[in-house]
C-alpha cells in the first residue's frame, strides 16, 4: 500500500524562538525537547503520477473534512514540491489527528507540520530511494517542517534539539535543527513536564501576528542578543548538568518572551491571573525546598513545569494541592520529556 504514517511531538523551547526573516529563518537560535503524550499522528495514502506539476491534496482532520486545513496544506505541499520534486502528479489522502484538544492551548504546529513533513520525505524515499542516512533522512524533514512551522524543524528528533546557527557550533544551522542529545548531561534527559491548563479560550493574538511585530520592535535588536548569550550559557549550563542554573535561564527566557509581547506596539498580553499565580507558586517552592524546578511558558497562558524526574512524589503531591486550583477544570498533561517520532507504517 502506498501510505506512510508518523506520529510526531510537539515541543517546549527553553531558549525560544520569536521574531523571523527571510523564508522563515529565525533571528536567533532556539533550544527545546520533544514532549511525550503531545503528538499528532498523520497518515498520508499517495497514488497517481500525473504529468501535472501539482501535488493534489484532500485532507481530513480527526476524522472530518477541513476545507480551511486542505487549502493552509495544500498551498504549503505545493510550495515544498520544489525540494522534493517526486511529489509533483501525485494525489495526496491526508488524515490527521492531535492526541491533545484543540482547545488546551497547546500549539499544534509544530506537532502537525512535523508529522507532515516526515511524512512528505518518507513518500519520498519509497519512491527514490537516496537517502542513505537515518541523520540525512531527519535533516530533510527537519528543513521542510520549519518552512511550515519555525518550532516544528525541531519536532523530528527526540529529546533536545537546537534550531538556529550559533557563532560558537558550525554544526548549527538556521535551515534546520539538529540533535544535541549527545552534547548534555543525563539527568536533563528524563525531566518531566507537568503541562498546566490555565485556560481553553483561543489565543488573543497568533504566533505569526507576535512574530511580525517583533520587526518594528524598539527592544528587538537587544532581545535577539540577549536569546544569543542565553543559548550559549544554556548549553554550558547543561552539558555540566548544573540544574539550578538550568532553572534560573529557562524563566528567564520564558519572562523575556512575554516581555517582548508586553512592550510591542499594539502591545499583547497572553499570561492570565492564574499564570502569575503558578508562576509565583511554583518560586516559592523552589525556594522552599531548594529543587532545581522551573516554569517556562509558550506563546499563551498555560504553565509547563519543568522538574527533575528524582522529585516527582513530591511535585506531583505539590501540583495536586497548590497548581491544579488555577488550572480550567484542574486540567493538566502529565508529560515528560520525549523519544521523538515514531513512524508507524
Ligand atoms: C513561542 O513556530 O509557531 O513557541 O514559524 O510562524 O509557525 P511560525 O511560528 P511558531 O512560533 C513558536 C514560538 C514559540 C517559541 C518556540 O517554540 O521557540
């Protein structure tokens, strides 16, 4: 049968991506992992081989139609089939669907377009058959997934991953993310990530529109500089497996992030009540009882709290009765840091 099916994370930057150029490159470099129960799973069914140099598309999404879906994919599909020429002529079966719901605030980008894109190289590859290298293999998928979506080139590996070039690593690319599993100490690679659902109202303002208004941004130039030296000490920090500092950098550049949102003009506000109320609770504890735990936010209200997986009895027991309070409905995702994608065909 000619189908490929891949079940893709999403992920939470710790260094983060905000504000872009050309053709979707970033102006600084980011850092994130790969989450594990957040995913979406994509199964692409291909027939024809049509002269056309047009890649047919139809898509449903959790088991529906979309005709706002079907037109974003087939748009983006037809502008990649310039770096996988093997899908032009062909006719495209998309089914799509996220193992989280849509109204949890989760972004869904960087799953979807990574599922999609790993499944576009896959197709591929059982066509033509060149690509030699698993590494060769995730590096394209990676490339065409950050021109759907920035923060999905970093969805294909598993665990942590850099996206953006760096002066001081040659390896580091602005076209695609890398693995960088092999460049830190163990105990970040079994972190857990207590996801905190402070709200399921659709976001007040898009990514892309946060991104834009980082052009015209007066703090901007200073924002990029500073994400710069914090990718670098991140990196030091956590090839040494120093957890504390690892904690202060993660909140700092979450806090940067928002700032940016708060300062630009029209200037937004994505955190809610409840977000500083976490966020306070979650210093206290630290503070309390001296765990290297910390918070980092996306681009919306809900509170990832990062944590040492040695400590979970006791976060868990702290989650149930100081976090959940703030959270819609005392939902959360009990997450963790991730094995990366899963083909599953
Ligand atoms: C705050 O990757 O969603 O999550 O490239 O326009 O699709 P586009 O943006 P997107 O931006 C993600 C921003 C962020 C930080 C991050 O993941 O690095």
């Amino acid at each position: 049968m000619n189908q490929t099916t891949w079940r893709s994370p999403s992920n939470i930057a710790l260094i983060k991506y905000w504000g872009k150029k050309g053709n979707q490159l970033p102006m600084n470099p980011s850092l994130s992992f790969s989450l594990d129960k957040a995913f979406t799973e994509t199964t692409i069914i291909f027939s024809g081989g049509t002269d056309s140099n047009k890649v047919d598309v139809s898509l449903t999404f959790e088991g529906h139609k979309n005709k706002h879906f079907e037109d974003r994919i087939a748009k983006f599909v037809n502008s990649i089939s310039e770096y996988i020429p093997s899908l032009k002529g062909l006719r495209l079966e998309i089914d799509s669907y996220n193992s989280f719901p849509h109204s949890s605030g989760i972004a869904s980008s960087a799953s979807s377009m990574s599922a999609l894109a790993l499944g576009l190289v896959s197709i591929e590859h059982k066509l033509l058959g060149q690509i030699t290298h698993f590494s060769d293999f995730q590096q394209k998928a990676s490339f065409i997934a950050r021109l759907g979506s920035g923060s999905a080139a970093r969805s294909v590996y598993g665990g942590y991953s850099v996206w953006g070039a760096t002066p001081d690593n040659s390896l580091f690319s602005n076209e695609y993310a890398m693995d960088i599993n092999d460049l830190i100490h163990p105990v970040f690679k079994t972190y857990g990530d207590a996801i905190l659902l402070v709200t399921n109202k659709e976001k007040k303002v898009s990514s892309t529109v946060g991104h834009q208004l980082m052009e015209s941004h007066p703090f901007a130039d200073s924002k990029f500089t500073e994400s710069f030296k914090n990718m670098e000490l991140m990196l030091e920090v956590m090839k040494k497996g120093e957890q504390q500092d690892f904690a202060l950098l993660t909140e700092l550049e979450a806090l940067s992030l928002h700032a940016m949102m708060m300062t630009s003009n029209p200037s937004f506000l994505l955190m809610e009540p409840q977000t500083l109320s976490i966020i306070n609770k979650i210093r206290d504890f630290r503070l309390q009882t001296g765990l290297p735990v910390c918070f980092t936010l996306d681009a919306g209200a809900n509170v990832h709290f990062i944590y040492p997986d040695k400590d979970v009895k006791l976060v868990k027991s702290f989650i149930e009765s100081e976090l959940l309070p703030y959270c819609v409905q005392k939902q959360w995702i009990d997450d963790k840091v991730g094995l990366g994608p899963v083909r599953l065909t």
